[in-house]
C-alpha cells in the first residue's frame, strides 16, 4: 500500500510543478515574444539498497516552444519582429550576454536603446547601442539603425548602429529564471545572423494558446484531485487495518 502512496504523492507533486509553469505561461499570454515553456513527466527510478521496485513521478521542463507567435503591425519605428531563429542580443542584469524575441524597443533618456524591461540592446560591435538626438530613425531589415539627425534636412541620413542579431534554433538555446536565453554551459555563442534578420514597425506576440493552456490547468486540477484521493484511501486503508490489529 505504501508503493501507491508513495507514487500518488510524487504525481501530486509533480501535477503543482506543472501547474505553476502553466500559470506563467499564461500570465505572459500577451507578453511581445514570449514562448512558452514546455512541461512533462516521466517514470523516476528510486535508486537506493533493496530491489528497484519503486518508482516516482517526476516532472520536468522539456524546453521552449519554438511556434512562432503572431505578427502584429504596429508602426512604431522602434518595434522590429525577429525572423525564425533570429535573437536579439541584449546586456543581462548579471552584465553577460543573453537573448531574446522581445522586439518592442525604446529609448532610455541619455539614448540608450532597450527592452521593454530595461536591458540595454546590444550592437555588432558588443557594446550597448546609443542613438543620438534624432528627428527620424528607421531600421533596415538587416538590424541597421538609420537616423536624421537632429536639425538636418531628410536627405541627411547617418548610420547609428546596427543590431546585434544571432542565429541560433530555440532548442539549442535554455532560459535562464530571469526569461531571458542563453547558450548552454560549455558551447560556444551563437553566430551572427546575416541578411534580412527582422521586420520593422512589428513585434512578434506571445506564441503561447490561451484555449490550450486553459484546458491543460482544467485537467492538471482534475489530476491533482484524484491523486490526493488516493493518498486519503491510503490512509483510511492504514487506519482500518490497524484497528484490525489492535482489536484481536
């Protein structure tokens, strides 16, 4: 009786793991670039003295959807949406290098070109881009940044920068508790991309399925509940078979 006790409460919780990264994910359903995580369980050994009869639940995080997420027009001049398998390279609060899908950019005050959250993008050149005081930009579909500066006629265009753009397929790439991906431990930084890397006046949304993830908590809550079920029959089993005992 203890081995079915045992395996409902590693399913239970394994199934509140599972509940937790379906919840995330829906909270960045309408987040610019997000991809949701992927979720699974498998059969865990125990390993230890005696026979290999037990086995738990084990719940693991498969990766990152690849799916590309709807391109919504917006027009803006700082909003570029990536091509598959292009990442934005940006400075991470610990100072390295990390990427991302997230293409709705902005301008800090000293000129400084971000994230929606503050991260500084990165150029070609690894430093941070800096655009100066502009009364036009544009951004080619190559990540260069194309700007009028300040008081000039239209036909004076300078080049401020370019993007730092990589190529890289979203499985050969983990994200890190801050969102943000990088390359695995021991390989080598993804390669820059080269042509056409982005489209600009548009950021790519969230690829993750509102519908879906919804029907998945409705069956990881339903899950949970018959597996508590099992562990309360366990115990009333427990409880009935000592009363057996102590009552011969």
């Amino acid at each position: 009786m203890d081995k079915s006790v045992y395996v409902a409460m590693t399913g239970a919780s394994a199934t509140l793991k599972a509940q937790a990264s379906v919840s995330h994910n829906l909270a960045n359903a309408n987040t610019v670039g997000f991809q949701a995580t992927l979720n699974g369980t498998r059969a865990a050994p125990v390993e230890g003295p005696g026979l290999a009869s037990r086995v738990a639940a084990s719940h693991e995080t498969l990766g990152v959807s690849a799916r590309a997420g709807a391109i919504q027009q917006t027009g803006d001049a700082l909003d570029v949406a990536l091509d598959a398998d292009r990442w934005l390279a940006v400075q991470a609060p610990g100072g390295d290098i990390a990427y991302t899908r997230s293409g709705d950019l902005q301008l800090s005050p000293n000129g400084i070109l971000t994230t929606s959250a503050g991260l500084p993008v990165l150029g070609a050149n690894g430093q941070p881009v800096a655009i100066p005081p502009h009364d036009s930009l544009h951004i080619g579909g190559d990540g260069t940044i194309s700007i009028v500066p300040q008081g000039e006629p239209p036909a004076n265009v300078a080049e401020a920068g370019r993007l730092q753009v990589v190529a890289a397929a979203t499985r050969d790439l983990q994200r890190g508790g801050d969102g943000l991906m990088r390359a695995p431990d021991g390989a080598p930084p993804p390669a820059p991309a080269a042509g056409k890397v982005l489209t600009s006046g548009a950021v790519e949304g969230s690829n993750v399925d509102g519908t879906s993830m919804l029907v998945q908590m409705i069956q990881l809550s339903r899950q949970f509940e018959m597996q508590v079920r099992v562990l309360q029959s366990g115990e009333e089993n427990a409880r009935a078979a000592t009363s057996l005992m102590s009552s011969r």
